[in-house]
C-alpha cells in the first residue's frame, strides 16, 4: 500500500501524519509526504523539519517533498486540493491521510478545503483527521 500524506504545518496535519506513520507500520505500507507551497520560506524548512522527526520517531526511511508548482489562486485550499489529486493520479498512491481545520460554512465557500476536495473526488480512498 502508498499511502500519502500532505502536509502544511497545521496541527491537524501534524495530527494526520502520526496517524499516517501508524498506519505505515500497521500495514507494512509505504508513506509519502509532501508539502504544497508556492514560495519556500522558513516556515517551510520549520514544516520539513517537523515532518523529519514525526518520520523519524516512527522508524520509517522517507524525506519528506516540497511541492512548489502550486499556483495559489482565489481558492487555494481546492488548488491544493486538485494538486494533491494530480499527485495521486500521476503516482498510483492507494490511500490519503490528511488533516482538516474544520472551518465553517462561510469560511469553507470563500477558501475551500483541500480535503473536501480529495473527498469529493471520490477517486483515492480518504483518512481525514480532525
């Protein structure tokens, strides 16, 4: 099984990726992780980092990606979204695990969510942790 998870350095996505480590061991599976950005700065390397030891703690051999072909627009969050489903597309990855802010209605029509839009998708099977 490849699993993959996105990463951007919420706690929910922190959250997400031990989950995802877990579920590597669990199933013996292969764990992915990118981080989707269109500029790289220091809270890019501080997301890296963090990902690095969550990978690390876990035993599993992986370095984490960087993503910056990312073209945020008006609704980044669904950019990411459809980003996230290109990735999973191109690679043939089996399984999402990926975090959720659980932002409201109104915030959700103006920004969107990434992880409705892997959802909605319906074409990868879909952890989401709060």
């Amino acid at each position: 099984m490849n699993i993959f998870a996105p990463i951007d350095g919420s706690e929910c996505s922190t959250r997400a990726l031990r989950f995802a480590a877990e579920m590597t061991r669990n199933f013996d599976a292969s764990l992915h992780v990118v981080h989707f950005t269109d500029e790289e700065t220091d809270a890019t390397d501080a997301i890296l980092d963090n990902a690095r030891e969550i990978l690390d703690e876990n035993g599993i051999q992986t370095e984490p990606e960087l993503s910056t072909d990312v073209r945020l627009e008006f609704r980044p969050a669904e950019r990411v979204g459809k980003d996230i489903l290109d990735l999973v597309e191109q690679r043939g990855y089996d399984h999402v695990v990926m975090g959720h802010h659980g932002s409201g209605a109104v915030e959700r029509a103006i920004v969107g969510s990434a992880a409705e839009t892997v959802l909605r998708s319906e074409k990868v099977s879909v952890t989401v942790v709060p």
